[in-house]
C-alpha cells in the first residue's frame, strides 16, 4: 500500500502562524523600550526584565506543575508580550516585588485561570495593570521625571503626569489656561519626554510600532483607527464647547496611555472582536469610555478600564454583529 | 487593456507556482489499460452498455447518463473491456469502473478527425444541447456539472450573460492558461456555441492577472467575434469561483442558495468551451483533457490525456516520482484532494496533478484558536469560519445552518490562513454533510 500523506484540503498554508504573530508584536514593542530606558534609565529596564521574566517563569510553572500539561507554550511569545505590557503600564520606579504580583495576576489569573492563551476573555496585561493600581495606589501613581540615560535606581525625581495636572487643577477651580502651562510640549509628548508610564510616554515609538505591525499584517487599522479617531472627536467637540474647560484633542492623543492602548492593547486578538465592523464599533466603544473616564471619572486616565470594559463586551460584539454575508438579503 | 476586477469580500493570495505555464500542451502516449470510472461528473453515476470481452472504438459510447443530472461516457481508447469492476478513484474509494485494454486507435464512426478550424455554426440551439448531451461534456474547471443541464435554461428564467471562466486561480495548474494559448480560436467558436445555445448576445472571459499572454492573445482574437469581450481579473484567489466570478465580472449578486441564471448568467470553463466545440464541430465526445504535472523541484508539465489514464503514465512521462514525494493532489493545493495511491485514472474533472515532497506535505502544528479573526476576513462568502468550528465540534448543527454553512464554496481561504492551522475546513465540510442530511430528511 502507498505511504502518502492524506489531509483534506487546502494543502497549501500561509506562512504566518502564531509564533511569528506574537514575536512580531515583541519586535514591534521594541522602539517603546528603547525610548522608555533612554528616558528613564536603568530603572525602567530592570522593571521591565523582571515583568517579562516573571510572566514567562509563571507561565511554566502554571503550565507544567499545576495544568501538568507536557506541552509548554512559553516559546509562543505571548507571555513575553504580557510581560513587556505590563512593564510599560507601570511607573519605572515601581517596587520590584510588585512588579512581581502583578506578573502573577496577568499569568496567572487573568491567563492561565481561563486555560491559557487564545481563552483568556480579558487582557492579561490590563488586568494585571487595574490589578496593581488598586492594590499598591501610591507606587502606582508616582511618577519619575525623565532622567535621559541615567543609571541611578534610588535618586528619582517624580511629578505628576500631564493628565494628572490638567484632572486636580480642574478639580481645584483652576482654568485650562493656566494648567496647560505646566503640561509639557506637544513635541516632548510626543517624543516622550514626559513623566509617565514606562512604555507610554513616547507617541513616535508606538506608532512605529504600529506601523510594522500593520505592514506586518499582524493588526489591521480598525481598531486603532476608530479609536483614536472617537476619543480625537469627542475630546474635540468638548474643546469646542468650552476651551476652558475641555484639554484639546491633540492634548488627549498624546497624553496617558492611549496610543500605547489603542495600537497595542486594545487590539489584542483574544479579547476583541473577530470581524471588521465589530471591530470598529470595539474601537468607537474604548474611544469614548476612555473619555469619559478621563473627563468625568474618578481617575485622570480611562485606557485600561475602557478597553477591559470593551473585552467583556466582545462576546456580545462578536455574537450580533455579523460581517456582510456574500448573497445574504 | 480595461482595469482589473475582482470581488470584494475576503480572497488570499497564496504562493502562485506556475511553474509549467510556458510548457506547450504534449500529447500523452495512449497508456496500456484505461480506468474509465461510472461515475464522473455531479449526479448519478452512469449505466454500462457493454460487456467484458466487447471490442470499443475511440469514442464509442460505453455508459449511458440516464438521470437528469448525470453523464454519457465514451471510451477514450480502442481496445478489449477486460472487465467492469471497482477501482480507486481520487476519492479514494473504489469505484464502478471500465478497465480496457488497449490497442491503437481506430475511431468511431462519424468523428471527424480533420481537425481543421470550423467556424461555422450549422446547428439549432436544441441540437447543439442534444449534442452537447450525447457527447457526455461537463465542466472541466472541476466541479464537473453535466454542461447540458446548466445549458437548459429552466421555464421563467433568462440568461443575459455567458461567463466564461479562465480564471485558473489554483495555484500551479496551468492546464487552462495553456489551452487559452494554443486553442484560443477553438475556444471562442465554442463560446459562440454556447452563447446560441442559451440564446445571449453577450459572453464575458475572466482571466486572472497572471496570464497577461492569454488576455491579450484571447483581446485580440475576440475582435472577430462578435459580442465576446475579455476581462483581465486582479490576483485574488478564489477569483475562479463562480460566484465571485460572476460578482467581479457584471456585479451580481448570487443570492444565498441559488444558482447563476438566477441573476441572468451562465458560467462555463474555457477547457469546457473547447470540448464543446469539438463536440458541435467534429461529433467528438469528452474523451481526452488537458493535464498539468507539477510541482516544486519537479519537472511538470501539459499534457493531453485520455481519460482513464492512471495517473502514473502521467508521473512515468515526467521522469517519475522523486525519492521524496510524500503526497500526490489530484487537482489544485487549495480545493485538490490527496490521492492514495497513483492507479487512480485521470477523468474529465482532473485539472492537474501536484507532487509535493517532504516539507510541504505536512500540515502546520495546531494551537489554540486566537481569534484573529482572519478566518472571517478571508472568507469570500462572508461567513465566520471560526464559529461554524466551535458549532460543529458542540454539534451544534441547527444553528450551524442558521449560521449558513451550507454557503461554504468549500475554498480553503480559512484554513490557509489560519496562523493557529486549525483544520476549519475539515471541520466546515464535516458540519455541512451534517446539515445536508438533516435537510433532506426534512424532505424539502
């Protein structure tokens, strides 16, 4: 009898699987930190090494001692993702061994509780994130001042970020006018020199990110675009109704942590929408829950919440929006 | 040249692999015994007139398509009926079939063998589709519908368009492109034919962008031909399916579950046109086809086959089967299907047959699904492969069918672009039989 190999068709693949995705998105991440350990120094690559090796090293462990599953996914990428993620949601000069909790919470519950990657409904990173900036509010919030290519980890000078200045001076009375003096250039901002999260502070970076990653075929526009374009017109009609209450649109692009959310987190594959209309109502939604929260919640910064808030939307999404069907009335 | 069309939902674009387009079509010696299988084209198999031990001439009819839809059968080959028995076709099963004998040609009478160009149309619109009948031709693209039966446009129904399909989106068949080439004044008196059998004044050739050769050859030609107008398609497959086809082409939508001539159009292959006009003009019944071989690191090529040729005359002519060869496709890497073994006989659907050596045998490794949602953005019929998955694996079939997976053309775009190599389509067609059967059992 013959040996050939019988499989139905196609017989031909695509190159692309799921390692290069997920390694593609860990290249795309790399101008974020590359930018974040010029601004911030040392501090900001440690934290960033023990997120990422906390997160695979839990992802292991879960994986072979608890699941006792012989087939270990860390090569996959993912975890590496989660890790870097979460690093780049934190402040640089956050405590080590919250770092460390907050790699668990990814991994472990936010991942690992839901059978691992691809069944995990929310965002291991922001879950990890919300996590933290509930439990450890005071380290979370402090910021370090950008410190170009130091290599100091204890002098650290903080100040608040632009998002914070502008939400407590509001709360105070005082006027966009004067607040707006103490928020930095929009060049800085969008280079990334500003106080910040780590992998948040830098625009340029993220979006060349971005880009690759689109080139890439990895994300496609629908996200991101209808993102950034909701939170850029509903901050604007704000702006136009009253300037002196209302941060400009440009303002709300380049502050916090949404470009890093709308390119990277908010396109997850796992936790959005599986088609391009569901996708693009998933974007409009984390658009404008994100201004809400920055303008009239309890936080300055609305990324994380919004876009968890649109994961567990997804299945929703995902179930009653349907692509145009070919010959469907 | 116009602008290229295409459709607009979903497609790939995978690896071409044309390695044999600029191989002449070669006749293939006339192999030592045929496989001529009942049962070749969509419908009920077709029922023997001859006995073991009869003699048959090239082109003799030897089994008759008594069902509506359903073939007449010619021997390819003069030559003894060893005998009637079962033997392997590409589906893997063996079937009912004519094994002969043979021995040089000596043809039936009636078969004019001067082939010199005919472009005279003597024939009625109903001789040409009693002909068309009697000659056993079905679509040669490889769905194999009986071509007499989509010619027969049903009461109530009107055809404004023949569309004639030269496509070959498949990667590395080339068996079209060629015929195109050599046989382009045959083909276009052929769709002239057509064109007066389902009485339109209006044919359209789709020819995918890669064969750039062809739409200008087949322009040029067309000039002499009234009302036949060729269109250069965008690289995109599945470009030759004939619904996208037809939606790239004059913008029409086939609804869900329903047929061409509902939106006024007939679709036929080129390799169809010109075993129509063989038929009409010569009295020669569907006895041969071209064939492309190929593959990567293997010297492929065109060949002309009789059907019921097993395939190892064809890999015996190529040089034979390198060491490597771990899988053989009978038909194109996207819809062909994986043949057991190399006694299965060539017939009036095989397109093409592909050797693929070690690394490109294998699937990729499964992983979970992470609902990339690629699935669902290369699908041409705008279905969501990633859930017709889950509903088949929780045997969910009545929301499988509310789902509409009976609207699967069956492309593989899925499956091929699925990073995680999940087998969407095994999954799909399984669901599908399913669905079928419970429609059936609903008797209508």
């Amino acid at each position: 009898m013959s040996t050939y190999v019988l499989s139905g068709s196609p017989h031909v693949h695509d190159k692309q699987d799921v390692n290069k995705i997920m390694w593609g998105v860990v290249y795309a991440l790399i101008p974020a930190l590359l930018v974040s350990i010029y601004f911030f120094g040392l501090p900001a690559f440690i934290t960033t090494l023990i997120a990422v090796v906390s997160c695979v090293v839990f992802e292991y462990i879960i994986q072979r001692y608890i699941f006792k599953s012989s087939d270990v996914t860390i090569k996959d990428g993912s975890a590496v993702i989660t890790g870097l993620l979460l690093a780049f949601n934190v402040p640089s000069s956050l405590p080590w061994w919250q770092m460390i909790i907050g790699s668990l919470v990814a991994i472990g519950v936010a991942k690992m509780t839901f059978g691992g990657l691809g069944k995990n409904p929310f965002n291991p990173a922001l879950v990890g994130r919300v996590f933290m900036l509930i439990s450890f509010p005071v380290e979370m919030t402090t910021w370090p001042k950008v410190a170009p290519l130091s290599t100091s980890l204890t002098d650290i000078v903080t100040g608040p970020t632009s998002l914070g200045i502008v939400k407590e001076g509001l709360m105070k009375g005082e006027t966009l006018s004067q607040l707006m003096n103490n928020v930095p250039s929009y060049t800085d901002m969008f280079i990334g020199n500003i106080g910040g999260s780590l992998g948040e502070i830098s625009a340029l970076a993220i979006i060349l990110g971005g880009i690759y990653m689109l080139y890439k075929k990895i994300i496609t526009w629908h996200i991101p675009t209808s993102y950034i374009l909701t939170v850029f017109i509903f901050t604007g009609i704000l702006w136009l109704i009253n300037p002196e209450k209302y941060a400009d649109p440009i303002f709300h692009l380049l502050a916090g942590g949404l470009m890093l959310g709308a390119i990277f987190m908010a396109t997850d594959m796992v936790t959005s929408p599986v088609n391009y209309k569901a996708q693009i109502i998933f974007g409009i939604g984390c658009g404008i829950l994100t201004v809400l929260i920055r303008v009239w919640g309890a936080y300055p910064e609305g990324v994380s919440f919004a876009i968890l808030i649109m994961n567990a939307v997804t299945p929703i999404l995902n179930k009653t929006i349907k692509p145009k069907r070919f010959g469907g009335k | 040249m116009i602008g290229l069309k295409t459709f607009p939902l979903g497609g790939v674009h995978p690896e071409e692999g044309k390695f044999t387009a600029q191989k002449a079509i070669e006749i293939l010696p006339i192999p030592e015994r045929v496989y001529i299988p009942l049962s070749q084209s969509l419908g009920a198999p077709s029922v023997p007139i001859i006995n073991k031990g009869d003699r048959v001439k090239t082109g003799q009819l030897i089994a008759k398509g008594e069902a509506f839809i359903s073939a007449n059968i010619h021997s390819s080959v003069t030559g003894t009926v060893e005998k009637i028995d079962e033997w392997i076709d590409a589906s893997g099963y063996r079937k009912k079939t004519i094994i002969i004998k043979t021995e040089p040609d000596e043809w039936e009478e009636g078969i004019l063998l001067n082939h010199q160009l005919n472009p005279t149309i003597t024939l009625t619109k109903e001789e040409i589709i009693q002909r068309v009948k009697e000659k056993g031709i079905v679509g040669m693209g490889g769905a194999t519908f009986p071509t007499h039966v989509k010619l027969s446009i049903p009461q109530g129904k009107k055809a404004e368009y023949l569309i004639i399909n030269g496509v070959e989106c498949e990667p590395y068949l080339t068996s079209d492109h060629r015929l195109m080439l050599e046989k382009g004044e045959e083909i276009l008196i052929g769709i002239q034919i057509l064109m007066k059998a389902i009485e339109v004044n209006k044919a359209i050739i789709g020819i995918e962008a890669n064969k750039m050769d062809a739409i200008e050859h087949l322009s040029q030609l067309a000039q002499k031909y009234k009302g036949i107008e060729v269109q250069g398609l965008k690289l995109k497959y599945p470009q030759g399916a004939e619904k996208q086809l037809i939606k790239a082409l004059v913008n029409r939508e086939v609804p869900s579950g329903k047929l061409p001539i509902e939106v006024g159009c007939v679709v036929q292959n080129v390799g169809t046109a010109f075993a129509v006009y063989e038929a009409i003009q010569f009295n020669k019944p569907l006895i041969d086809r071209v064939v492309t071989i190929s593959g990567k690191k293997f010297n492929g090529g065109n060949f002309l086959v009789r059907i019921g040729t097993p395939i190892q005359a064809l890999i015996d002519q190529c040089g034979g089967l390198p060491e490597n060869t771990e899988k053989i496709i009978n038909g194109g890497p996207m819809m062909g299907k994986a043949l057991v073994s190399t006694e299965v006989p060539v017939t009036k659907g095989t397109s093409g047959i592909l050797i693929f050596t070690n690394e490109m045998s294998h699937r990729m490794p499964v992983y979970s699904c992470i609902r990339c949602g690629k699935c669902v953005s290369v699908c041409p019929m705008g279905l969501e492969p990633i859930l017709l998955e889950k509903l088949v694996e929780n045997k969910n079939w009545e929301m499988a069918e509310s789902e509409h997976i009976i609207d699967c053309i069956e492309c593989g775009s899925c499956h091929y672009t699925c990073p995680a190599g999940r087998p969407l389509l095994d999954m799909i067609r399984l669901g599908k039989n399913k669905v079928n059967q419970i429609i059936r059992s609903r008797g209508k």
